[in-house]
C-alpha cells in the first residue's frame, strides 16, 4: 500500500485572523449568527433522529464563526492575559504544581457563542502560532472519525504540551451534546512530572432556554507526585440558576488514599477557589476576568513563512466573506474547498494510499481513546504571533 505524507491545500489570497473567544464576547455571536437562530438550527436538524452522530453535518456559511476549530484549540492554550501556564513550573512544591495546572486546565475552557460554530478542519490542515516562548501546532490527523493533535513547547520554562482531541457531537432533541473523547498532557520537564487529563463535554441547549455549557467529571492525575485533581462542572438543569450555571466542585487528593487536601469551588467564568481542609484557609487560584478578557488577536509577522495548510489561509476566503456578511460568496466558497477534499480522498482511495499525518504519529487508546505522539520534541517559532500576554487590544486583522 502506497503512503502519503501530508495532502496538498491551495494557498489563497491572504491570511484572515479574528479575535479569540472571550469572556468579554469579543468574538461573540451576535457579530456573526442569522437572525431568528433557534427556528434555523431546529430546521436544520429536522431530519436527523435524536442520538445521531452529527459529526458528518456539514453546516451553512450562516452557522459558522470566521475560525477552523484547529484555531479554537489553539487558542485555548496561547490567548491569555496572564502568563498562567509558567506558574505549573515555577511552583515550589508538588502539591503547588498540581493546584497551578488544576487552574491553567479551567483557563482553557471558554465561553463559545450559541447558535454559530468553527469550520470542521480538513485532513492535514494545520495551526501554528507562538507567544513569548511558547510554540503551538495544532494538525487534523483525521477526518472520519475527526481527530486534531496538538502539541505546544516552552523552551523557557521547559514546559511540553500533548493533546489528542475527538469531538464527538450528538443530537438529543432540545440539545446537542458533544463528548470530547481523547487525553491531554502536560509535562513539567524539569521536574520529571507528567500531568494527564480528560475534557468536559459540550451542551448546547436550545430549549426551553437558548445556553452553551461545559458539563461533565475531569480528572487531573500525577503519577510522579500521587496527587490528582477531580472537577465536576455543572450547567442549568431546566432553568437558570446563577449559582449552578458554570459553576465548578472539586477536590484535590492523594490518589493513593483518596485523602482530600483541599476542596475546590467556583464558577470557571469568574473565579475558583480552595480551601485548605486542615485549616480552612481560602485561595482564588482562578480569575477568569484577568486570564480571558480582552484577548489580543495573533498577527502575521512572517507571511511567506505561513504554511499552505495554516487553517487561516486555507479557509481565509470564507472568513473574509462571512465578516462581510455575503453569504452566497461564502457558500460558493466553502462548497468549493469541501468539494475539493471530497475529490481528493476518492483519488487517494483509487490509489490505495494511506494517509499519514506530517507531525503526529497517532493511535487508538483503550484508556481514553485516542493518543498521539509528535514527530518532534520542540515545536518551532511560527510565523504568526500573539505579542505578548499584556495590554490586549480587540481587533481583527486582514493580512
């Protein structure tokens, strides 16, 4: 059987960038969603049966963000305003450590626009971005089933970064719920100290109350250290209740033991707290005001330099349309790039090739579903930046 090594995308006419997902709506969906948007999504899900996979539908111009989901994930790692990822390293002691990426795995989560949702990455597509001295790849190493790796490094704070994420939605009648099958890793290279977790799931409710929530049990375990981390986020039930919606209970134990050394309570869009059970003494360990507001949108520093698979290039016409709200332009455009995918995957089939991802070596896991291991340890700089972590400013940039 012959193997490819990666796919071959067409470059467009420039990079299009939008603001990151915010707590503060920079990108919010008011910028972007058609009018009377419950009526148009139930329609649009008319015809397909409670618990189908929904992973296939492909969704109008209309419901889409300007933004491939490569860049979401992305995105949750290197958009913040403070520095939040260092602290997992620059803490004295493990217990302080695992309290630090216990804070930096909720700064990940973000509050996604309802009704509107990012492009479904083509196979092969990538994202790569940096910030300070962090370097992010995200790749789509499949399609069917949709897998997206992602590997993040920090030379300066000797920090390493694996994720290897399967988004798996289903339709539910009055929701849509999307279990995120597959782990998340992150490695404290100085301190020989491996951090692995799983993701909540994602709730998009459209009845009797229009919400998006992040819902379900993680589990934040070191096995260097015998510590774990266990959070359980809860959403509205039925109706809204302000101390339920988005609201985060947890612990922190001995894995051991199961001794419980502090409690964790709060809410992952405004602050989360732990109490120190021994001595009841209390600590905000997350400010989500401060870490996920005002987020600064990336910037091209190197264009010739930008892969031709970079998910901003690749999907740039369709974003540049969708920002100018011209939908059919958007349509011929997106029909396009699909169309094109669709024909490459029967050429690929005709030929009995096998594709293979250019940075990720990927396989099925019993444990969590799926792993992935990069090609290579260090991530290098990427010719698209964020400047720094402080003095945001909230734009979008044309390149």
């Amino acid at each position: 059987m012959k193997q490819v090594k990666e796919e071959s995308l067409e470059r467009g006419d420039g990079v299009v960038l939008t603001a990151p997902l915010s707590l503060d709506g920079n990108d919010s969906d008011s910028d972007y969603k058609t009018p009377n948007i419950i009526r148009r999504i139930l329609s649009l899900l008319s015809a397909v049966r409670p618990g189908s996979d929904l992973t296939r539908l492909q969704l109008p111009p209309q419901f889409n963000i300007p933004k491939s989901q490569l860049q979401l994930y992305g995105e949750a790692v290197y958009c913040v305003r403070s520095d939040m990822l260092s602290k997992c390293a620059e803490e004295e002691t493990p217990l302080g450590r695992l309290v630090a990426v216990a804070a930096w795995s909720i700064s990940t989560l973000r509050p996604l626009p309802f009704g509107v949702g990012p492009y479904n990455p083509l196979l092969g597509e990538t994202h790569h971005v940096s910030v300070g001295s962090l370097n992010v790849l995200v790749e789509q190493v499949s399609h069917h089933p949709p897998v997206s790796a992602l590997c993040a490094t920090d030379a300066k704070h000797n920090i390493e970064i694996v994720w290897c994420q399967s988004p798996i939605p289903k339709f539910c009648g009055s929701y849509i719920e999307t279990e995120v099958v597959g782990k998340r890793q992150i490695k404290l290279v100085d301190k020989s100290e491996t951090y692995v977790a799983n993701s909540p799931k994602l709730i998009i409710r459209f009845l009797p109350f229009s919400s998006v929530e992040w819902i379900g049990n993680v589990t934040i375990r070191c096995q260097e250290t015998d510590l774990e981390a266990q959070l359980s986020y809860k959403g509205n039930s039925f109706w809204p209740r302000p101390s339920v919606h988005r609201s985060i209970k947890g612990k922190i134990v001995r894995s051991s033991t199961s001794e419980t050394i502090y409690d964790i309570d709060g809410h992952w869009d405004r602050s989360v707290m732990v109490k120190d059970v021994a001595n009841g003494k209390q600590t905000t360990i997350y400010n989500a005001k401060e870490t996920i507001s005002g987020l600064k949108t990336p910037i091209v520093k190197d264009p010739k330099a930008v892969s031709t698979s970079e998910s901003s290039l690749v999907w740039s016409e369709v974003s540049r349309a969708i920002l100018e709200k011209r939908w059919d332009k958007a349509r011929e455009c997106k029909s396009e790039i699909e169309e094109r995918q669709r024909e490459i995957a029967k050429e690929r089939k005709l030929k009995d090739e096998k594709w293979i991802p250019k940075h990720f070596t990927v396989f099925q896991s019993k444990e969590c579903g799926w792993d992935c291991v990069p090609n290579n340890n260090v991530v290098a700089p990427a010719p698209i930046v964020v400047n720094d972590y402080n003095h945001f400013v909230n734009k979008k940039i044309y390149d």
